[in-house]
C-alpha cells in the first residue's frame, strides 16, 4: 500500500449473497470441465509453454530434525532500482545512503540470525512504478533468498504489476526464480481469479511416521489490487472461485491427514497467506491483540467472506498479511488469528523513528510415547526490528493444542520476546 491510499473508502461493506455466487461457480466450473474455454488472461490456466520455466527444483518442505519448521515472513519491501532508490519515512540521521540496499540488508541479517526453513514474501514485492525493469527489481529483491538456497515463496500485492511487467507477467517471472515454490495457479482447475493461489504441504521429520505425510498446511492466495466494479470502490478481494479452490482443497488435505498410514482424528493445522488484509481485522482494539495498531485498516470495502471460509474448513490458525505498514499486531477472531508482518521495506512508507520489522512463525511437533517425533503441537511467533540488537518483541502462542492465544514472554537468542 501506499501513502496515498491510506484514506479508506467507506466501512459500510457491500454484501453479498454467497449461496448464489457458490450455486452459480460451482455450475461454472462444472460444464468447463467438459467443453471448451475460451476465457480473458486474468482467469487462464498456466499452459504447458507457461508451466516450462528454467529454474532449479527445490527440495520437498519438512520439518528439521530439531521438531520445528520456522518461517520468515517478509512484508511490502517495494523494491526499484537498488542503490538509486531512496529510503522513505526514516529520521534525518538515516536519510544519507539510505536505499533499496538497506532492505536487502535487513533480509540478509534476518536469514543469518533466524535461520529460517522457510520464507514468504507478502506482496509489494516491489514497487512498480518507481520501477525501471520489474524483472531486474524482483531479481534484485528476492535475490537473499535465492542466494541463502533457503525455499521460499510469494504472493502478489497492489503494487508489483505497476511497472513494465502485467500482473501475470510478475508472477510468471517469480516462478522461473530459483529455489522458489510458487506457483502461478493451481493446475487442477481452468478457472480461477488472479495469479499466486496455490498450497504448499509441510511434511514430518525424515525417519519420523510422518514423513510422507502433511502435518502443516500452507495456502497462498492473490487478494487483487484494485476492484474493478465501478460501484465498489477501493482495493480487491479474495473471490468466490479462490474461496472454493480454498475449500475443496483443505477437504482435500483434511482426508489425507484422517486416512491410513498415521490416521488422525482431525485435520493438521494451517496457514494462510495474502497481501491485503480482511475487513474483520478492523474488529480490534488495543484491548485484544498484541502489537500496535497505527493507521487505519487497509482492507477491501466489499466482504467477500472469506473469513467465514477459513472457519467453516476449520483446519488454518493463523493468516498473514501485509499491507498497512505501520500495523504490526495480531488478533484472534473466531479461533482464528489475523496477523500482520509489519513494514518491512526502506522504500515503503513507514514512520521515522519506528524500525522496520519481519514477523517469524514457528511450528513445533510433539514428542511420540516412543520417543520420536509426532504431528504439531504449538505454532509461536515474535517479530524482530531492524535495529542495532535485531531486537525480538511481541512473542506469543498462536495455537496449541491445548489452548490459544496465549501470549507469554520467553527469550529468544538473548532478546525478550
């Protein structure tokens, strides 16, 4: 998001009747099954010209011999020109030599102190209007990743199409990166809105009972840029074909998790990530989440239920977006937490004198009775600032099988969380 659009359209949300738009999709989807389609770029499936991009294969996600699978989530970085590009929103004393390269400094402190198993980029990836060649910013923002061999993955915000590249061509792009698991669409279906929605399946410890089995889920989706209907104004949404594309596979994976060998008796946890957050975030106060909450909510003025998707499957935790810089707090509604990352990008409007900051998630497994390692018990968080120490705060319990949105305080690599 930008400066600019940080005045929101009205909070009076336009509803809609979802029994009839899921009735009328799932007909769709249906008969286009069987017969022809002919159908505009921003709904196509990827053809096998598209799929056939030049990358090296990155190795299948699992959870560490340590029990845990940690993620690195890196929010709005706007990345343009490298060097050339200057910082926004940081004090006086920062504004000399401040640049693009202090956001891949930032990733690269991130990836030495956290280690992560696993990163995902949030969207704005890059700034595109500021821009000179989308494709050399991408190369140029995501290049920590790739050079760390670390998997990694993206999805798209409101601004990476606004350069030389269309919203399908940066996404077509992020996939021929190396050691990326994104993808442009999922290939079971030929009609889909936007570009970026897919899952990833977190499998257990090499030699554990689980190894050939999800025991954490991950779902990625493109929440648009701009709404494109004339009497809905604002920023776009999550659609009916992605929210069916949703719930058919977590019903899916829920199966597979109930279904021999290791069968469970309810589906493994999982998490969501796209850029613009949901209108229900806007239900916090100071008094129920933990963070802070300093610009208005970014979210789009039409609810397309979508939260109400990611309750009725009842297997995700925990979603994350970006987007609003300056918001950085996490909230449970419903037995589910919506998170934000937090500003993370020096070319991204912020506020001087606070630290950027990238939001790590960890998933930690139980032990067996026979000792070994078993499906997931606890999903943590805790933020970290760009600051001299790298400072951790906020560090608090997602979920737990036990219980939920327990914030407690805890040490991380010598910080107080």
């Amino acid at each position: 998001m930008e400066r600019a659009t940080m005045v929101r359209p009205s909070s009076t949300f336009v509803k809609i009747n979802k029994k009839k738009l899921w009735v009328s999709l799932a007909i769709a989807v249906l008969s286009l099954c069987f017969v022809p389609i002919n159908v505009s770029a921003a709904v196509r499936r990827e053809t096998p010209q598209q799929h056939h991009l030049s990358r090296k294969p990155s190795p299948k996600l699992r959870f560490g011999r340590n029990g845990e699978f940690k993620i690195l989530q890196v929010a709005d970085m706007h990345y343009a020109d490298g060097k050339t590009t200057p910082c926004e929103d940081v004090l006086p004393s920062q504004v000399d030599g401040c640049s693009d390269l202090n956001t891949t400094a930032f990733i690269h402190r991130m990836i030495e102190a956290e280690k992560p198993n696993f990163i995902v980029f949030t969207g704005d990836n890059i700034y595109g209007f500021d821009s000179k060649d989308s494709a050399k910013s991408m190369d140029a923002a995501f290049a920590p990743a790739i050079a760390a061999r670390i998997p990694w993955a993206a999805v798209l915000g409101n601004h990476d199409q606004e350069g030389t590249l269309s919203r399908e061509g940066v996404m077509k792009h992020i996939v021929g990166l190396n050691h990326t698991l994104s993808q442009l669409n999922p290939s079971e279906l030929h009609v889909i809105d936007g570009f970026g929605n897919y899952n990833l399946e977190v499998g257990g410890v090499e030699g554990s009972g689980f190894v050939n089995k999800s025991i954490l889920n991950l779902y990625f989706l493109d929440s648009g840029d701009y709404s494109t209907v004339p009497a809905i104004p604002g920023y776009g949404w999550i659609k009916p074909s992605q929210q069916l594309w949703f719930q058919l596979t977590s019903a899916k994976l829920r199966r597979a998790y109930m279904s021999p060998p290791n069968a469970q008796k309810s589906s493994a946890p999982g998490l969501v990530y796209f850029h613009i957050p949901l209108p229900e975030v806007a239900s916090f106060d100071s008094t129920n989440f933990t963070g802070v909450r300093q610009e208005d909510i970014g979210s789009a003025s039409v609810n397309s239920g979508f939260f109400t998707s990611l309750v009725e499957a009842g297997d995700v935790k925990a979603a994350f977006t970006g987007h609003d810089h300056v918001n950085d707090f996490c909230g449970q509604l419903t037995g589910i937490q919506l998170c934000y990352g937090g500003g993370f990008g020096y070319h991204a409007y912020g506020k001087a004198g606070w630290p950027r900051r990238a939001r790590v998630v960890v998933a930690s497994l139980e032990k067996t009775e026979e000792g070994g390692w078993g499906t997931v018990k606890s999903i943590k968080t805790w933020k970290r600032l760009d600051d001299k120490h790298l400072t951790a705060i906020d560090g608090e319990v997602l979920w737990s099988k036990k219980h939920t949105g327990t914030r407690r305080k805890k040490h991380i690599n010598g910080s107080t969380a």
